[in-house]
C-alpha cells in the first residue's frame, strides 16, 4: 500500500507542476509501426506504450524481458533469474495469448504446445524500441493477438558510418558483449550488430530452500540488415540468429521445483525480405513480406539428451496503404502462413481492411476487419472500431472495442495419451471480445504526460488439457478488467519522474484469481542529471501477492540505481547495482531471484 500512496502523490504533483515549468518543448510525434499504417501515436483509440533505446540504456537493461517488466498492464514470469523461461502476458491473457515480432516478423514459437515465446535470453542491444500494443489486435495480426502485439523493433539503418561497443562486467561472473557497425550512402546501407551474454548465474530453485548448484546461461545474437533505393523503390533484407545455453533445474507434479542437472540448447532463425513501391504520386504504398522462423530446441538430463523440438514458420505477406486524401486512408492486405513441427504443417489465408478518418483536427475513428481461414478449421471473422476526440489542445480521449481470437496449435490438435484412441478433432479457436476507454493529458508547455486508461476483456474457448480425455479440450473462460496509469513529468530542467500503476481483477469462470497475476503492480522512475557529464537513474518495482498452484506468492519491492558518466562525447561509463536494499522475493513459488548484485560497463561509439 505504501508504494500506491506514493505513486498517486506524485501522480498529483505532476498537476500541479504543468503550471509552473514552462521551459521544456512539446514531445515530438512518434510514429507506430505496430498499427501496419506507421500511425501517430496522438492519433490512436488503442493504447500503445513504447520502450525506447534510450530508456533501456538508462537502466542498462540487459534482456527485453526486463524492459517489458517496466511497463503497465504486462506481467513478466519467470522461473528463475538468469535464463529461466520467461513468459509475458498482456492484461490477463495467457502468454501463448501475445503475439510477438521482431521487426514485424513472427517469432513465436509453433513446437511449443501452446505456440508461446520465451523470452529468457532474448538481449537488447540492437534494439531502437518495443512497441506494445494493448488489448485484441487480431483485426491487423491475426491469431495469437487476443492479450496484444509486442513489436520489437531493431535500429534503422543510420545516415553516416558508425561503430558502437558496449562491453559489461559484474556479479556472478557476467560477462556481456555487444557491438554494432553501419555503414551507408545516399541508396543503400548496411547494418551488422553481435551480441554476446554470459554468467555462472544463481540457482533456478530457490536457494533459501537449500538448493545450492549454479545454473548459467550463455546467449549470443547476430543481426544483418540491408537497405536499398533502386527505381524509386525499396529493397531491404532482415536476418536474425539467436543461440542459447541455459542450465535450469527440474519440476514435478508431487514434487516441485528440484534442483537437479537440467540444461537447453536452443537455436532460431528469423528472415525478411521486404519490397516496397509507390504508385499514384505516393497515394499507394504496396508492400510485401516475405519471411520464415525456423526454432530448434534440445533437452538435457546429466548430459543426456532427453528431448528435442523443431518447428517453423513461413509466410508472405501484403499490405496496401491507399491515401485518398489527408483525411481519409485504407490499409488493406493478405497473408499466407504455414507453420510446421513434427512432420504436421497447418496452413493459413487471411485477408483484412481498415478504414482510417480524421473527421475533423480533433476528431478521428477506424474501422477494421478481418477474415481468416485453416485447412482444418471454419473461417474466422474479426471486427474492431477505434475512436478519438481532442476535448482541446491539451486533453484526449480514445476507445476502442476489438475481437480476438487464437488457432489451436500443432499440438494441441495432435495430441492424444491416458486411453483416448484419437486426439480431439472439435477444438475451436480461443475468441476474445473487449474494449477500453482512456483519458490522456499532454501539456504543450512542457514535458507532462498522464494517461488513465479503463479497460475490460473477456475470453472464451481457452483450450486446456483434459486427463478425461486424454486430449486438449475448450474447457475455460477467463474475465478481466482493470485500471492502468502511465505519467511522465519534468520537475526540473535535471529532474524527470515517470512511471506507472495497474490494477487488474482477473478470474475463471468460477470466480478465482488466475495464477501469476498480481492483482496490483507498479513501477516508478526518477531521472536526475547532476552537470552536463553525470546521470543518476532510480527504478522502483513494486508487485502484489500472487496466486500459485502450489501455494500464495508474497508481495515484494525492488530498488535498482544505474549511475553513467559521460567521459567524453564518444565514451560513457555506468556502473548498476540491482536489488539495492537485498529483497528476499519470488517471482514463481519455488524459483530463485537475483540478489544484491553490482555491474560496471562503457559504451563507446566512432563515427
């Protein structure tokens, strides 16, 4: 409770500091990828919220995961620090509910069972931002989209060559790596990034239950990316390879969490090709995608392969942005997606349309649909309506209201045990229906920003397993609603507070809360600049109590400090502690979290 009062008070203060500070520009547009029609984000009924590079280095995030953990609305579980699988879930949705792409690239994961990602050693270095966009998306992105989309976009080809480096050192013997080179002229560039992370890490199993052995991860990632104008068109190319390592410790029904010598190797392969042209003096932008994901997992037990997994994703993909006038534009397109693991492959063909208008300068909607049909499935229809109106210059508001929906996976279609002769040939599509309206304040005097955004979700057909049936089966409905508060606020010219509040009631069809969840979590940051050279970054985490299957999941508050030094204009030290004050906390009943722990690293750039 004492975190919450804080947070509303100085979510007070920042109305009453918009009088005062009248020295600081009005924030500039920001263009979101994550709507397919490059949207400005002040002109959305959706809510989006973007993570940028520059707020990663602040807090010398080294995995998105830790990103993500600072944003309203998302919850990030994890079954122990140091590449324990890291799940994400949007507003109550299950993680296998978010879709998530990397530069508008699938990533997910179709040999899992629930065709999730995880995200435990996914690392941050080449990324420019995260967009997220909140609540069923399904109308632009098709299944899994039900909880929203997680964009993750990596950095743009710049204008003149350049070199950074970025090199780490800390507790537990972590060691991480990362550079990055561009090179480019006036029609085309180059982009090349590595990444390399590793550490003897702590015990995924909980040491406070006497569980001692050390559980590493090793990760490292490569990127390519290549851009080129030819014929007043454009050419460009994405590749992304990640390499894993990871030691993890057992689980069991009747017993828990064990700590015993697991250890998975993981391998995936992400492309793009994109051509664009535009027709009709620029009215008509076609683009086409085409790319595939390909994820190769294996299992070890004392050294033993136990288990391995493979599955892949290919597709194309159009998209048609018609401008007919300043007020007025359609994106439309169609995609074709075939997945495949276990020697299964199910094909998809969707087609979707959205109308965009701006009615007048204040006032603007859309209106989106979407159809999509399997080989195996009856075809899926999937509306949305999004809305906003400027009550002046300084005040907004947006809704909007949307469909969602997810395909069965692979295996979940496939799978059969306990008796049952077939698996079962009735599963349907998971299907959400929900909306959200928001209120935000933009101060055009200086840099204060509040957003307050109500939102309602219900989702209908989960599919679960069933012992009953020896199958999976659509047993379950999921309801939740709740609050999100996001603020931005420049005290003073060297003092910048933000951060964010969520309040969620999420349950079953019975009434319960769903595990995992908490029902109120925050996130507060404050900014400090001493001098021209030194920058002090202060984040405060707070989590409510939790539900688990195996039993309740206390409370907890965490303090991190990321203190940088610009040594020159190309050089820049930071040193980070995490866990300042040694909190003792669980993120998953039975799964360790990192202690006190101290890092030290340099960023250097030429060019």
């Amino acid at each position: 409770m004492l975190f919450i009062w804080i947070f509303f008070l100085l979510f007070n203060s920042i109305i009453l500091q918009a009088q005062v500070i009248d020295d600081t520009s009005k924030p500039d547009e920001i263009i979101v990828k994550s709507t397919r029609s490059n949207s400005n984000v002040y002109q959305l009924g959706s809510s989006v919220e973007i993570i940028s590079a520059e707020e990663i280095k602040k807090n010398s995030f080294n995995f998105v995961s830790e990103a993500l953990q600072t944003s309203s609305g998302v919850y990030v579980s994890q079954t122990g620090s140091f590449g324990g699988t890291a799940t994400v879930r949007i507003r109550g949705a299950s993680s296998d509910q978010t879709l998530v792409l990397i530069d508008g690239v699938p990533i997910s994961d179709p040999s899992s069972p629930g065709g999730g990602y995880d995200f435990s050693s996914l690392l941050t270095s080449n990324i420019d931002r995260i967009e997220i966009l909140k609540g069923s998306q399904s109308t632009l992105w098709g299944s899994d989209a039900i909880g929203g989309v997680i964009n993750i976009v990596t950095f743009e080809n710049a204008s003149i060559p350049n070199i950074h480096l970025n090199t780490e050192i800390g507790s537990f013997n972590t060691e991480k790596i990362g550079t990055d080179f561009n090179i480019a002229n006036e029609h085309n560039s180059l982009f090349l990034s590595y990444d390399s992370y590793k550490s003897d890490g702590i015990s995924k199993a909980d040491k406070r239950d006497g569980n001692s052995e050390k559980d590493g991860i090793g990760s490292r990632s490569y990127l390519l990316k290549t851009n080129h104008n030819i014929f007043n068109s454009e050419i460009s190319s994405n590749i992304n390879y990640r390499e894993s390592d990871v030691d993890y410790d057992g689980y069991g029904f009747a017993t828990g969490v064990t700590d015993s010598d697991e250890n998975t190797k993981s391998r995936q392969l992400n492309w793009s090709l994109l051509l664009r042209k535009a027709f009709l003096d620029d009215q008509l932008v076609n683009s086409i995608l085409f790319g595939e994901s390909e994820i190769d997992r294996k299992y070890y037990t004392n050294n033993i392969e136990n288990f391995s997994a493979k599955g892949e994703r290919k597709f194309i993909r159009y998209v048609g942005n018609y401008s007919l006038n300043d007020n007025n534009s359609f994106t439309f397109g169609f995609e074709n997606e075939e997945v495949t693991t276990s020697g299964v492959d199910f094909d998809t063909r969707s087609i979707f349309l959205l109308y965009e208008t701006l009615i007048s300068k204040n006032f603007g909607f859309s209106l989106g649909l979407r159809g999509d049909d399997r080989n195996n499935l009856a075809s899926q229809e999937t509306p949305k309506i999004t809305a906003f109106y400027n009550l002046n210059d300084e005040w907004r508001l947006r809704a909007n209201w949307g469909e969602g929906f997810k395909l069965p996976t692979i295996f979940q279609s496939t799978f059969f045990c306990c008796g049952a002769e077939k698996p079962n040939e009735n599963l349907l599509p998971e299907t959400s229906e929900g909306y959200e309206i928001g209120i935000d304040y933009k101060s055009n005097e200086n840099f204060n920003k509040i957003g307050v955004t109500f939102f309602d979700q219900d989702i209908s057909n989960m599919i679960d397993f069933s012992f009953s049936i020896g199958g999976y089966e659509n047993i379950k409905k999921v309801y939740s609603k709740g609050i999100e508060v996001n603020f931005v606020s420049q005290l003073k010219d060297n003092i910048t507070i933000s951060g964010n509040f969520t309040k969620l009631d999420s349950e079953n069809e019975f009434g319960s809360r769903l595990s995992r969840l908490p029902e109120e979590k925050g996130n507060l940051n404050i900014d400090f600049s001493l001098g021209l050279k030194n920058n002090f970054y202060i984040s405060l985490f707070y989590n409510g109590d939790e539900v688990d299957p195996r039993g309740e999941v206390s409370d907890w508050f965490r303090s991190d400090l990321n203190f940088s030094r610009n040594i020159s204009d190309k050089a820049k030290i930071y040193f980070k502690v995490k866990n300042i004050f040694d909190e003792e906390y669980q993120d998953i009943y039975g799964y360790g979290t990192e202690e006190r722990s101290f890092s030290i690293g340099i960023n250097l750039s030429v060019g």
